[in-house]
C-alpha cells in the first residue's frame, strides 16, 4: 500500500515537473518567388544560389499551380 502510494505521488511531482519546462517558440520562414530563377525547379540546392543572390539566406523547390518554382526563404 505504502509503494502504491509513493509511486502515485512520485508520478505526479514528475508530470508537474514536465509541465513547468519553458518551450521555445520555433521561428517561421517567409517566402518570396524568386525574380531570377529561370526554369522549372529542379535542384533547392540551385535555387538557394540564386536566392543568396538576391539577399536571401536559402531557397527551396516547391509545386505552384502545377509547375515548379523557386521560392527564397527567410526567417519572418
């Protein structure tokens, strides 16, 4: 009965404890067609070298309205 009872309160103080912790809130991405990326987007790794010329920090592939397009990514 007395083990019965100090799991029971050991498991409550560890869900409190779990409950206090801060979470951090994680950044969303922005993002913008690229103006200089000719072409269907086939390679991230392509359109996030145009991105950076154009002040972007990245760049990704995605499908818009059926074709694919590059779109550069910032944190907003």
């Amino acid at each position: 009965m007395t083990a019965s009872a100090l799991l029971l309160l050991f498991l409550l103080v560890a869900t409190e404890i779990g409950a206090t912790r801060t979470k951090v809130a994680e950044a969303r991405d922005c993002l913008s067609q690229s103006h200089k990326f000719k072409g269907a987007c086939l390679s991230s790794s392509n359109c996030a070298g145009v991105c950076r010329t154009e002040n972007f920090p990245d760049g990704e592939c995605h499908t818009h309205n059926f074709a694919r397009k590059c779109f550069c990514k910032r944190a907003c």
